[in-house]
C-alpha cells in the first residue's frame, strides 16, 4: 500500500455508502484531479493499514503526493484555497 500512495498523485480511501467519500470525489472530479479509490470494504488488512498510517477510522482519508491531507474538509479547504491550481498546473506540466 505505501508503494501505491507515492505511485499515484492522489489516493483516496473510501467505503460504500459514505457521503463525504461521495463529496470528496465529486471535488476531485470538477477539478479534473486524476484519483485512485481503495475501497476499505473489500479488505480489512487495508483499514488496519490505513488506521496504523494515519491514526484515523474515518473516511475518506486522502493522500496527496504521498501524505496524508486528512478527509473530505481538508480537501475542500485546499480547493477553496485555490491549491489546486498549482497542483493541475504541476501534473500537466510534470513538476
């Protein structure tokens, strides 16, 4: 799982039926912020995983470059900080 979370821009963990798990993709998406979902419900080695990385049960948990932002909140805070700009500009251009 670590390999994965410094492979991919953004990773989010989720699980079925989680509003804020819903919320948090839809920003990504209106972004056009490529994402990779782990669904904890098809593994709890990857929640146990997920718990010891980060110290959190809630969902979702996102990584950006390889850290941990927290959930959904954060995220929206760094939309609405316009630190996405930054970060569209950094993948099309590759830095």
């Amino acid at each position: 799982m670590t390999d994965l979370i410094h492979q991919e821009r953004v990773v989010v963990f989720s699980t079925r039926h989680c509003g804020y798990c819903v919320r948090a993709k839809r920003l990504l998406e209106r972004k056009n912020i490529p994402f990779i979902e782990i669904d904890l419900n098809r593994s709890s080695e990857t929640r146990q995983w997920l718990v010891n990385k980060t110290g959190m049960w809630t969902v979702p948990q996102i990584f950006v470059d390889g850290e941990v932002i927290g959930g959904y909140r954060e995220l929206e805070a760094m939309a609405q900080q316009g630190r996405f700009d930054d970060f569209v500009l950094s993948s099309i251009t590759g830095h």
